[in-house]
C-alpha cells in the first residue's frame, strides 16, 4: 500500500511480481496475491498486457483499491479477472494499514479490512 | 451501457466466441468508465508483441499462451471500414540490424507479424503512427495503443482517443466500435490546470522538460499552456511522450496554438481558473537534472528516436554526422519507423553500417534488445526515464554527447546549453567531451 501512483510497465517486473521502480515507495515489495492500495495507476498502454503476464506466472495482484481510476487499469483488471474498486467512502489510506487482511468484493463495491494486530509482530 | 440489437447478439456470441469475448472486454470497461453506448471507430493502432524482454525468466508455457493470444486475435479480419496500424515490437525482424535478436522470439514474432497482415492490419511496427501516414483528422474517434501517440492524436490533430490496452485496441479493430468515455466526449476535453510557461523552450528536448514537469502535477488532468508559441512536430512529439510518461495525461492545449484551443477561454470550456502553476528557467533546469542519473563519462551506446525519428530528425542527425564517424566502442542507434528508414535517402548515413546500426526499425528503445555492454547510454529522450526498463538503474541518461571529437548524438543546436549539463571535461580515456571542443 502506498499513496502513490505506480506504472506496471516498468515499475513491476511481471515475472517476480515485484515492485523495481527506483525510488518508488513499494520498491522492492511483492504484489504477488496481494491486495494493491495505490493512487492509481500511471502511464503506459502495456499495464494490461504486464498485468496478462504477471497473471500466466501466478503473480498478479489479488486485487485493486484505487482512489483514482485509470483507465488501463481497469481494463487490464477486467480481462485478467481482478477485482478493482474505487471511489470508497473514505480514503483507503487512512483505514487501511500495510498487512492487514482485506477483502474486496468489486461486485458489491465493499471493503472489508482484518486487521492485522492479533498477527505475529514483524508483519506489514 | 445501451447497445444495439447487434451489438447485444455479437456479446452473445453471435460471431464466435472470440469476438464475443472482444465485445465483453468493451462493454465491461465502457460501463466501469461511465460510457452509455458504443460508437463507431475507423482507426486504430495495435500492439501485437510477443514480451520476451519484458518477462525476462518468465516459463515458456506463459509466453506461448501470450502468443498464441496474439495469434487468436490475427485469426479474425479486421472490420472492414477500420484501418488499423501497428505497434513497435520487442525485435526487430529485418536480420540485417540485430544480431543479438533471439531467434525463437523472432520466429514467433514473424508468424504473428504474418497472420497480421493477411488479417488486414498495417504492420508499420511504430510508436509514432501519425509519422507514418495514420494521421486521423480533427474528431475523428480513434483507438490507440501507445500513450504519447494517444496525446498527439488528441493534443496535436485534435482526433479522439482514449489510452487503450493491447485487448481493447484489437477489439475495436475487429468490431469497429469503442466505448465513449473520457475524452471522446466534449465536456472531457477542457482544460483542468493553467500552466504559464515562463521559460524560454530552445530546443526540442526542452519542451519534453516541460512535459515531464507537467505531467507529475497534472496526473490524469488535462494541461492548459499559455504563453508558448507555435510547436513543431518534433517538439509536439517531445511533449506528447513526456506528459503521457511522468502522469497519465491524454491530452493538453497550448492557448492561441492547438485545434481546440484558440484562446484560453476555449481551452477551458468558459473560465480560466484562478490558480496556475509557472514552469520557471529553474523548473527546466531542475527537470534536466532530476532526469540524469549519468555515474561516469564512459558512453557506450547512443540511442536517439524514441518516439520514433521522423524523416526531419534523421536528416538532421545525417547532417552532422557527414564527414564524422562513430568513436571504437560505441554504438549508435536511431530508432524509426521501417517506412521511415525506407523513405529516407540517408545519403550520409552509409559510412555508419562498419559501427553498428544506424537505423533500427520495427522497435524502440525501451524494448529493443541491447548488446551486454550498452548499459551506458545516452538518449534524447525524458521518457527513457520515466518509463523505466529493468536495466534503467544504470542507464545514463546524456543528451547530446560528444566523445573524442566524434559526435555521436547530433541533436544540439545550442552548445550553450549543453555545457550547461555536460560540462566540458575530459573523460577516462583522455578525450575531451562536448561541443566546445568540436567547434
């Protein structure tokens, strides 16, 4: 999670799922069957064909929250099955942390957030 | 989303589950973008590459099923009224230019390349399409891949496109529609943030300075110029790749310049706003440097067209090579279109082929494969930065650079400036740098 945009071309490598974008706040990080919580996506006509690969080798996200919605996003979310919500009632980054457990239902457009105190410290 | 009783049929299968796919694909993102219907769409540009570098380590089984993706699309002709071109790939199929092309990808590659265009795409194997004689007129609704030709086509010629994806831009290819949204419509092509250009552009890349600048702030906005003057192509082109790079801008307005924009008021539907931002000689300076990351003085590669070279570009970089030759060592690359290079006289450039590769086509910088050593480079280009490749840790981004007296990048008329970031020194080898020394 992290209020900032990320461009999947380039900043995502789609064979590890991992975040190689210099400098970007969740370099280094897997979004491997994870739940994204970013700005939006930025830049390149390729996010959904990144997004396509990450997903034939197992580790494309497991889901979107947006506050903004790009359109690539959504239709690389929407051709490779990944549930994408937006436009929550409050701001993703002042209720989600990093670590928590989070379900999102894009059919309904609800978020449901576990925390993740009870788990073991180091998390997140 | 209201579709037609065709439009219904053909989701329902219709015309064979591909195209019905296809018509799921539109309809699902016109309804997660807000469009209430489909409309008609004659132009289109693809991207129809095998990602061999991209996922790099990746199992063969994903890169088969990617291709035959590919090949499940080029089974199906494109709509008739619908004439569609075609992205840069990850290699380049002429054997004569790169060597290091691996030849499984390549073959793969061909075999879509071929079933392409018996499907009746244009395989000009561009970024730049409006180079290449797709020049969509002002309004007419379009369907591109590629975010920077997405901003020409909009910003520049005033014709209609969203950024598409690979899937959506085949779709429209074979149905011949698209969903409206975004800036198809009117009330999505107004301005939403003023920015007052007090710099001084000189030269083409300082006007991709500017874009960089003002894509970070615009995000998906759309950027109102005031203050610029008239544009020309290559600055239009530095501009458009530089805003799609740094944010996810689809188009802007230069007040008094651009088809929809003939006054300030226009370019925002009515009322200019109140707040602006200035993009200042400090802006552009800072730009400059935010965007170099060079560690050495050691040059290996020399990469320029990206969005490819235009005919004007190679000229230019032809005439300051003539008489020059490429320092040992060092690579020279310009990146354009196969029309491009096959238009072009290139009546300096021969002397170039003992070097290396004068003109690569069908690919582009970000994508193209890249001989081990060529991890030193310097390009033109801000977008190179922006839009990084898994090597961009340790790419140099140098415009203009000379070496040995040799020019190897010729895009500079200015030796002021380039003093200004490289300034003259003498490099590892002994040799000194920089205009100063070949004037």
């Amino acid at each position: 999670m992290a209020d900032a945009t990320l461009s999947f071309w380039g900043e995502v490598d789609p064979v590890s799922g991992k975040v190689i974008g210099k400098g970007h706040p969740l370099e280094g990080q897997s979004l491997a069957g994870r739940v994204l919580v970013i700005r939006s996506t930025r830049g390149s006509s390729a996010t959904p064909m990144v997004l396509n690969l990450a997903k034939l080798e197992g580790v494309a996200p497991a889901a979107f929250i947006n506050q903004e919605v790009d359109s690539l996003a959504a239709l690389g979310a929407i051709v490779n099955g990944i549930p994408m919500v937006t436009d929550l009632e409050r701001s993703p980054f002042e209720v989600i942390r990093t670590g928590d457990y989070v379900v999102v239902d894009a059919t309904e457009g609800m978020v449901e957030i576990r925390r993740a105190e009870a788990q073991a410290s180091g998390g997140g | 989303m209201e579709l037609t009783p065709e439009q219904r049929a053909i989701l329902e299968g219709a015309r064979g589950p591909y195209l019905a796919q296809c018509m799921r694909w539109l309809v699902e993102w016109g309804e997660v973008m807000g469009a209430r219907r489909l409309v008609r769409c004659d132009n289109t540009h693809v991207l129809l590459c095998v990602p061999n570098l991209v996922a790099r380590g990746a199992s063969p089984r994903t890169l088969e099923t990617f291709a035959e993706g590919l090949k499940e699309a080029c089974r199906h002709p494109v709509a008739s009224h619908c004439v569609a071109t075609v992205h840069t790939l990850f290699v380049t199929l002429d054997p004569l230019d790169v060597p290091e092309n691996d030849p499984g990808q390549v073959r793969v590659q061909r075999e879509i390349a071929e079933m392409a265009a018996r499907a009746g795409y244009l395989t000009t194997f561009t970024c730049a399409p409006y180079l290449v004689g797709n020049v969509p007129l002002k309004g007419e609704i379009c369907a591109w891949t590629e975010s920077s030709a997405v901003v020409y086509a909009n910003s520049i010629l005033g014709a209609r496109t969203v950024r598409h994806g690979n899937e959506s831009a085949i779709a429209a290819s074979l149905l011949g529609v698209v969903p409206e949204f975004g800036v198809l419509l009117d009330e999505n092509r107004r301005g939403t943030l003023l920015v007052e250009v007090q710099a001084e552009l000189r030269h083409a890349t300082d006007w991709g300075a500017l874009g960089y600048f003002t894509g970070k702030i615009a995000g998906l906005g759309i950027p109102v110029f005031d203050g610029l003057r008239r544009l020309s192509q290559d600055e239009a082109k530095q501009l458009c790749a530089a805003l799609a790079t740094s944010g996810g801008v689809s188009m802007f307005h230069i007040a008094g310049v651009t088809p929809e924009a003939p006054t300030l008021e226009a370019a925002f539907g009515g009322k200019v706003p109140h707040d602006r931002v200035i993009f200042t000689e400090r802006d552009l300076r800072d730009t400059y440097a935010s965007l170099r990351n060079a560690t050495g003085d050691e040059i290996e590669a020399v990469i320029l067209g990206c969005p490819h070279a235009s005919l004007r570009e190679i000229s230019r970089v032809a005439r300051w090579l003539e008489g020059k030759r490429v320092a040992d060592g060092v690579r020279l690359w310009i990146n354009a279109a196969r029309v491009t290079r096959r238009a072009h006289p290139m009546r300096h450039l021969p002397h170039q082929h003992a070097h290396g590769l004068p003109a690569a086509c069908d690919r582009r910088l970000q994508t193209g494969p890249l001989r081990a050593g060529d991890d030193r480079r310097g390009s033109d280009r801000g977008r190179h930065r922006g839009l990084p490749t898994r090597r961009a840790d340790r790419e140099v981004d140098g415009r203009w650079l000379r070496r040995s007296g040799c020019v190897l990048a010729a895009w500079c008329e200015d030796g002021r400036k380039e003093r200004r970031w490289w300034p003259t020194r003498r490099s590892r080898s002994g040799a000194r740098w920089i205009r100063s020394r070949a004037r």
